[in-house]
C-alpha cells in the first residue's frame, strides 16, 4: 500500500506491529433516532472498524472512546468459539 508504513516492536516480550498511513483512523461520534451518542470506529480505507454501545451523554461516549484507545493496544485475544 503506498503512503503505508508498519513498525515492529516487542514489549514485555510481547511481539507488536504498528501501522501508520498519509490517512488516518477515526472515531465518529454520532446520534441514534432516540438522540443516544454512539461512536463508530473508521479504518483508513473508511470500513467500519467497531461500533459501541449507546451512551446517554457525548460526555460519556467521549470516555467510551477514551477507555478504547487506552485498552485496545494491550487488550488479549479470546476466542470463545
């Protein structure tokens, strides 16, 4: 992919790969029909990434993004199929 960089790294002995593109990933917030917030979480070629739970306030919504951006990196696989 051009414009596209990856970065390996390994950290506690945990093998990373970052990756960073001329465009970026963004979190939309946005409103359902009932005015709840809601964010939806777009990758670089504009797919949606995830979408979350319906918050009550844009405030809280705002932490629902935050509290992503800090667990996602470090957030374990577990598949329960």
């Amino acid at each position: 992919m051009a414009g596209c960089s990856y970065t390996f790294y390994t950290k506690g002995g945990r093998f990373f790969m970052s990756f960073s593109s001329m465009a970026s990933a963004k979190f939309l917030i946005k409103k359902n029909v009932s005015e709840q917030y809601y964010f939806v979480l777009k990758a670089p070629n504009g797919e949606t990434i995830a979408t979350s739970e319906f918050y009550t306030t844009k405030q809280a919504c705002k932490l629902g993004i935050e509290a992503v951006r800090k667990y996602a990196p470090i957030a374990q696989e577990e598949d329960l199929t």
